[in-house]
C-alpha cells in the first residue's frame, strides 16, 4: 500500500494525505489510547486530502477492505492550531447581573 502522510509548512493543524494506489482507501486518524479515532474519510484512486488535525502528534492507519491491506503510522506535529473551544471560553465571560 502506497499512503504518504506529511505535515504542510508553515499550516499548523493541517496534513496532506496522499493515495498513490489504483484503488480507494480508508483513512482513519486520532489519539493511540483512545478507542475511536478523531476522524474518518475515505480517499479516491491516486487522490490527495488536505486534513485538520488538533493534536500534537496522531497515530493513522490506512485500510482498504477489498484486499485486506492496511499501513499504520505515526506523525508528530511541530505545533497545533489554537483550540476553538479555548477561544470561546476566552471571549465568553459570565458577568454578575447590574
């Protein structure tokens, strides 16, 4: 299976993955603890996918079910992209009623 996954220069959060196969493959990535990954999708023959990632490191696999292969790896990110959750609790702030 021919998958190559690389960080983007100067995008922190953003990956380019690429299918160089005749076939389809199924792209799952996340934590390496956790039970489910983060996020699926599924990428065309000889097709590349620009993905969002909000972790410093994700473990991946690519699998494709017609004939059974699959590649796991591992990408450390330099840095992450500012979380939107710790944005709007920054801006967000319960004030006391006048």
């Amino acid at each position: 299976m021919n998958v190559s996954v690389t960080k983007i220069k100067n995008r922190p959060g953003k990956v380019k993955v690429v299918n160089k196969n005749d076939f389809f493959v199924d792209f799952a990535w996340g934590h390496a603890d956790k039970a489910n990954p983060d996020k699926q999708i599924r990428i065309g023959k000889k097709k590349t996918k620009i993905i969002s990632v909000r972790r410093k490191a994700i473990t991946w696999v690519a699998a494709n079910e017609n004939n059974g292969s699959m590649k796991v790896g591992y990408l450390r990110a330099s840095s992450c992209p500012r979380s939107r959750s710790r944005c709007r609790r920054a801006r967000v702030r319960a004030t006391s009623p006048r």
